[in-house]
C-alpha cells in the first residue's frame, strides 16, 4: 500500500475523506433510514397481515412487541460484546444481518418464520445504531460531532415522516411482503454506501461504556426519574400507535385509501415535532417542551378515545386533529428529552445515558403494544386511548418531579 502524502484517512475502493468529514454521517443516515422506516411501517399493515394468516390482529401485533422487546434487551449486550471490534465492520454486519432478515421476512413460509425473521432485525438494528452514532461521532472530530449525530438522527426523522406513509402504500398496493423487500434494497444501498465511504480504521477505537459505567450512571437519581419520564412516555406512544389502522377501520370506516392518508398526515406532523421540537428546546427551555408535549400528547389520546362514542360523520375530524396532534407532540417531547438526560450528569456520561434511554423507550414500546393488543382483543378500543393518555399523564407528573 502507498502511503498518504495528504491528510486523508484511507477507505474502502480507493476513496478517502478528509479529517472530520461528515460524509460517513451521510451513509450511516442510510441505514437508520431503513431501520426506522422497517419499525414503523408495520402499524397500518397489521389488519392485512391478519387476514392472510388468518389471525386476529391482536396475535399479529406480536411481531411489533417482540422486535421492540428484542431490540430493548439486546442492544446493551451487543454494544458492549462489540466493542472493541472495528466499528465499520460491526456496521456492514449489522446492516448485512437486517438486510438479509428483511429478504426473508418478505418470503417467510408462516407466522412463526417471520417473526424469527423480526427479532433478528431487532438484534441487528439495536447493534447498528449505537455504533453508527459512535463511529459518526469519531470521524467527525469534536466540532462537528453535534452535526454528525443530526445527521445521523436525521436519517430516523426522514423514515418518521416518509418511512409510515409509505410502507403503508406499497404494502396496500402490492402486499405487505413488498415493505420487507423495499427496506431491504434501503439496507443494500446503506451496506453498499458504507463499504465504499466509510473508512475501515478511521475513528480509532472509541472508550467502551462497560457495565460498571452503565450502572453508575443509573445510580443517579435524576437519571433515574428521567429514563421514568421515558418509560411512561413510550408506554402510552405504542399503547395506540401500532393499532391505528384497526382504530380508523372501526371508528372512521377507512378502508386501505383513508389509513394511508391518515398516516400520512402523522408522519408529516410527527417530522414537524421532531424538528420543532429541538428549536423549541433551545429557545424555550427542555422543561417546558417536555411539559407542553405531554399534555398535548395526553390531550390527544383523550380526544381519540371519546372519539369512538360519535358517529363516523362526525369523528372524522376530531380523529384527524387527535393524529396530527398526536404526531406532533409524541416527537416534539424527544429531543428536549434527551437534552434533559445530557444535562442531568458529566458530559463524559452522556452517550452512556442516551444510549440506556433508547433502551428504556424500546422497552416501553414493547409493554405499550402489548398493553394495546389486550385492549383491541376485548374490542374495546375506547380503552387504547385512555390508558395511552393516562400514561403520558404520569410521565408528566414523573417529569415535573425530576425539575424539583
């Protein structure tokens, strides 16, 4: 090998980028694109689902709480286990793991091989996304870090507002089968990207949260009530969200056209909140963004549930305000909240909190779906958003207690 006579990190197929470069972000961006866009695509095909494999929609509905679940437990592990691998060739793993799972899922035999087909998606994508971040992070030097894991964050807005909309068009058109195929071409490209733009050994070897310091991170009491805010706050999200199509279907009447537009309008509102939501913080403050998302979010699941005692003509537009609301606010509480959680302790313990709020959120998510697949199974779907909105009124209540 020649060596470098400019101050370029070499990369795979001959290419290089400079010091600090946030080009590598731009291909990590790829990958959370598909990730998120994989994680919520499924919500609105799940009546659809049941209906060829003959199911309730409530026993499907697993598929979401065990890839939340997986992603939850396994993330922490597969952080820590991988370490002190080369972070690039962790990520082409990963991602190769989740595009190769999503090929199978689209042409899983049976109920039980697709759902093998999401855990290994959960396992991959809880490996891919922390190391994505961290890598993104070292290559891009310390002042560009910040836009570095904007960018790389950006690539999970994007799916939010994009990834929901259309999994729920190309999975009404050609079958839910043809979303696994899409997000796998979306992780081939990703693994691609990253293969050639990405150097092998740019980055160092970033300092490895171990377990002692997750645990002495949790030991802190504000980081505690913090990751409890979380908790209750991704709790009520996914206690409604994955049964939005069934929810439109009954009280609406919305057949296949009516959901997709539906869950459109939330993906644009929920891009709003995301972006919205950090300006907001930093004008603001992170107290009162989260405090006025979670009263809006609170509000909004309040308004859905009462919705199901009206007729369908005069629901449809209290629903409507109730999701774009709902889309808006469930975001716009996240940045401010992981502001909160970076304030809360040494700058050094930062990814180490972020990292077990993402872990704390999935596992919400997790309890949240199963909460809401009890309630749709008794058919009482009033009950979806009481409780979701009961929930976020306890991450209130938690969250004016961790500012005392």
């Amino acid at each position: 090998m020649s060596k470098i006579s400019s101050p370029q990190i070499p990369v795979a197929a001959g290419a290089s980028v400079e010091p600090g470069s946030l080009y590598p972000a731009l291909f990590f961006a790829l990958g959370t694109f598909a990730i998120g866009t994989e994680g919520f695509m499924i919500a609105p095909l799940l009546p659809k689902m049941a209906a060829d494999f003959g199911m309730s929609v409530s026993a499907v509905a697993t598929l979401v709480v065990v890839f939340t679940l997986a992603l939850s437990l396994s993330s922490p592990v597969t952080t820590l286990m991988s370490g002190r691998l080369n972070r690039r060739d962790t990520l082409l793993l990963a991602i190769g793991v989740f595009t190769a799972a999503n090929v199978a899922a689209a042409f899983a035999s049976g109920f039980s091989s697709l759902l093998v087909a999401r855990v290994l998606m959960a396992v991959a994508a809880g490996l891919y996304v922390p190391n994505a971040n961290a890598l993104a992070g070292a290559l891009a030097g310390t002042e560009r870090r910040g836009r570095a894991l904007a960018i790389v964050s950006g690539g999970m807005t994007i799916a939010i507002a994009l990834g929901l909309p259309l999994g729920a068009v190309v999975g009404h058109a050609w079958g839910w089968q043809a979303t696994f195929l899409a997000v796998a071409v979306m992780g081939a490209v990703a693994f691609a990207g990253i293969l050639a733009g990405v150097p092998r050994h740019g980055g160092g070897r970033p300092a490895v949260a171990t377990i002692a310091d997750r645990i002495g991170v949790v030991k802190q009491p504000q980081v505690r009530r913090l990751l409890a805010v979380t908790l209750f706050w991704s709790i009520g999200a996914y206690t409604s969200y994955p049964y939005i199509a069934p929810y439109l279907s009954a009280v609406l009447g919305f057949g296949e056209g009516g959901i997709s537009a539906t869950v459109t309008l939330w993906g644009v509102f929920a891009a709003a909140g995301v972006l919205t939501g950090g300006v907001l913080n930093d004008r603001l403050g992170a107290n009162r963004v989260v405090r006025v998302a979670l009263v809006l979010l609170a509000a909004s699941f309040w308004l859905m549930a009462a919705a199901t005692m009206l007729p369908p003509a005069m629901a449809q537009w209290p629903v409507m305000l109730a999701v774009a609301v709902w889309g808006f606010s469930v975001w716009a509480f996240f940045p401010a909240q992981m502001a909160k959680l970076i304030a809360a302790g040494q700058a050094p313990q930062a990814p180490v909190a972020l990292s077990l709020n993402t872990s704390t959120m999935y596992l919400g998510f997790s309890i949240g779906s199963a909460i809401g697949a009890g309630i749709l199974h008794t058919g009482a779907l009033w009950g979806i958003g009481l409780l979701a909105g009961l929930s976020e009124f306890i991450a209130l209540f938690l969250a004016k207690k961790s500012n005392t």
